[in-house]
C-alpha cells in the first residue's frame, strides 16, 4: 500500500511542480519569477497535462493572490532572483528556514521541492534555488551562512514585506501532500509549509519551530496529517496520538487549529476502516476540548462522511484517485472558509453545514416486565424424556469459548513501517 501511495503522489507531484504564482492574474513585477517563463525545467508526462489545465482552470483561488501585484499592501512577495549572491534593489535575503518554505509556495513550488539546510560558506546566503547546478541536488535549500557566495547557476531566493512573518501570517497550512497540493494563496495573510509525503509525526517534529516562526499573532492552524501514516502501517490510535501532540502545541500558543478529515480515496480502499476509526478518535477529541461560550479550539472539517453523502466520485480525484482534483478542492474551499469564518462556536462541519450533534449509538433495548409464565398445557401422551446427549457446553452451563484465532496481521505493518523507516527519512 505504501509504495502503490508513494508512486501516485510521485506522478502527482511532477505534474504540480510549477504551480502558477499569483504573477499569473496581472502584469509581473520587474524580474518577477522569470523561471516560470523558461523551459529548462522538465516538462510534466503527457498524460498528467489534462490534469494541470484542470488545476490552472481554477483562476478564482490564483487569482485571488493578484492583489500582491495590483495594490500597494505590505503583503508578502517572493521572487527567485538571478544567479549569484545578491537580491534585486527592494528585494531582501530570506534569514530563516521557515520563511524559505513560505517562499516556495509563493513562487508556485511544492514543499517536496525543500531539501534541506546547511552552513556552507561556498554557496549563497540564506534561501537559494538549484535547478541542474553541479554539486547541489535540484531544489530549494537553507544556507546558514549570512555571508556566502554566488556558485554557479544557483539562484537566491528574496522576499519582499516576508520577514518578520509574524507580521504576515494569520493562517498557517501544515501537514501532508493534500495541503501541499492545495492552491491557498487565495487566503488572506496565509502562507502553506506543508511538504508532499509528511505524516503526523513529521509535522510534529517541526510544529514548536514553525509556530516561533510563524506566531505570534497566528490564528489558526490548518492541519491535514494522518493517512500517511496510516499507509506506514502505523495504528490508527498511535496516529491521533501524534495529531494530538500537534493540537496541545497549537492550542498552547492560544491560535486554534482546523483539521480537514481524511477522504475516501478510491485507491486506498483498503485503509477505509482505519481512516473512519482515525477521524472518530479526532472527532471525539475536538468534543472534549469545546467549552460552551468559547471558540473551540480543534474544528473539524468531516471530509470523509461528506464527499460520502455527495457519491464521492472519481471526479473529487486526480487520475491517481489518491489527491484531490480541483473539483475536490472547490469542495475544500468553501467547507475551510466557512469553518475559519464561524463565529457560532461550531466543532464540527458535514457538507458546509454545522453538525455538533453526536453521532446517534445504539441504545440498549428496555428489558421486558417479567410476566408469569403460563400454565402449561397438558400433553395427551407424555413420553419419557430421552437421555442428553453430549452438549458443547461445559460443565456450567456456559458454551465453550471458540479457539482464538492468532494471526501477525499487524506484523506485516510494524515490519514495514521499520524497514522504511530510511525511505520515510527521505520522503519527508
């Protein structure tokens, strides 16, 4: 299952690697993003094309981010500059890891495309782009260095009104390729560091340093982890464990956090039962933490339920039937903006609809008065009972338990979930 998921979001990714920047809606700024117009960069398969002109149909989520362009706002910019060490005039280095990752989807890039940080006095400071550059694998990286130095075709990355990001962010999208994948800039004072293939644990791991980064005037928090541990073999329990340690670090902060529930992907049929089991764990979680007269701190977006009530069809998905197409993320979009703009103190959204009710249980059936029996009728001819035979039950009445049957159903995951653990590494 594992493998099957990565392949897709593998296609998946190549096909949304140039996501279209907010440039696209208006005239570009000088020297703004003038990558997206080169060809150097691999072409996408055939085949996923009809799938990009799908994602580029969606103009009123791009479009939405044109005001970076049209109005004189502080609103953050990015732009990848050319070869070299140094920033166009009233253009700056990007001095964080964090504010590099929001760089990236303000470029139109997938978080995949981050691939680490560094201390290297050789190449250019702060937040650089290698695209066929000897020496540096294809991608964006974080040079410690304040000073460095311009090496080969490896181009800064420069932001303008970015830093400090708390002065800019209210939203914060985190979590794995669904997030990644989304087109968020239409989202006032947001910005998306969500990296395609994370699992909750990933998220986790860098939740503390993206809430500095990001805080302290953030909002909310919009999370979407889960499934990608579960494809791990990771119990749907120890999951919510880790999506928990993500919600006590957000609600800590006093910023509150949307959760989009998982989906019932076509592909992964298999990992139905444990998705719904997940997002009940979640559900009942989010009801604890609600306090009457206060705004709930964890909201849930109940996905999979919804895109149920509505036929789930093939079209929510890309032709991988694993991420979203734009079709499924219109859906996304108005459930997200409904749920961040409520101000009725509701925990949980089905189809653009509050729905706080608790799912109905069945309740135990009143036993009957006791009656007295009736009298027996008498039999015309009573034969002698015969003799018991040989029952099942023991000597207590009670039937014989079943033999247990022992299984390593869930071996097969733990063994796989260990022997990934390097390829989980580098997926994330």
């Amino acid at each position: 299952r594992l493998q099957e998921r990565r392949s897709l979001r593998a296609a998946a990714a190549a096909s949304l690697r140039l996501r279209p920047p907010a440039a696209a809606c208006g005239p570009p700024t000088n020297q703004f993003n003038a990558w997206h117009r080169k060809t150097h960069r691999k072409s996408a398969p055939a085949a996923e094309e009809p799938a990009r002109s799908s994602m580029l149909s969606a103009a009123f989520y791009v479009c939405a981010a044109a005001r970076l362009l049209s109005t004189a706002t502080a609103d953050p910019e990015a732009m990848i500059a050319a070869a070299g060490n140094v920033c166009p005039d009233g253009w700056s280095k990007i001095t964080s890891v964090a504010a590099c990752r929001a760089a990236m989807d303000l470029v139109g890039y997938n978080g995949e495309e981050y691939k680490g940080d560094e201390d290297e006095s050789s190449w250019p400071s702060g937040c650089y782009f290698c695209d066929d550059v000897g020496g540096c694998q294809d991608g964006f990286w974080f040079n410690e260095d304040t000073k460095g130095a311009a090496k080969g075709k490896a181009q800064p990355v420069c932001g303008k009104g970015l830093e400090p990001l708390s002065d800019t962010t209210s939203i914060l999208f985190m979590g794995d390729s669904d997030v990644d994948y989304w087109q968020t800039q239409g989202y006032d004072r947001s910005h998306n560091v969500a990296v395609g293939g994370y699992t909750c644990k990933d998220v986790f791991r860098e939740t503390d340093a993206m809430l500095d980064a990001f805080g302290p005037g953030l909002e909310w928090v919009v999370l979407v982890c889960g499934e990608n541990d579960i494809a791990y073999g990771t119990k749907p329990s120890k999951a919510f464990k880790r999506f928990k340690s993500i919600v006590d670090e957000v609600v800590a902060t006093g910023a509150r956090l949307l959760y989009m529930g998982t989906k019932p992907e076509p592909s992964t049929k298999s990992m139905w039962d444990e998705y719904r089991e997940y997002d009940e764990l979640i559900r009942e979680y989010a009801t604890s933490l609600a306090d009457a007269g206060a705004d709930p701190p964890l909201v849930m977006v109940d996905v999979y339920p919804a895109f149920e009530t509505l036929g789930n069809p093939n079209s929510f998905y890309r032709r991988d039937k694993l991420h979203l197409s734009s079709e499924g993320y219109a859906l996304w979009d108005q459930w997200a903006t409904l749920a961040l703009g409520d101000s009725s103190g509701c925990v949980r959204w089905l189809g653009g609809a509050c729905d706080d009710e608790p799912s109905p249980e069945p309740s135990p059936e009143p036993s009957p008065e006791p009656s007295p029996e009736p009298s027996p009728e008498p039999s015309p001819e009573p034969s002698p009972e015969p003799s018991p035979e040989p029952s099942a039950e023991g000597s207590d009445g009670k039937p014989t338990p079943r033999p247990t049957t022992e299984g390593n159903s869930d071996g097969a995951g733990i063994t796989r979930a260990s022997s990934l653990a390097a390829a989980a590494v580098a997926v994330a």
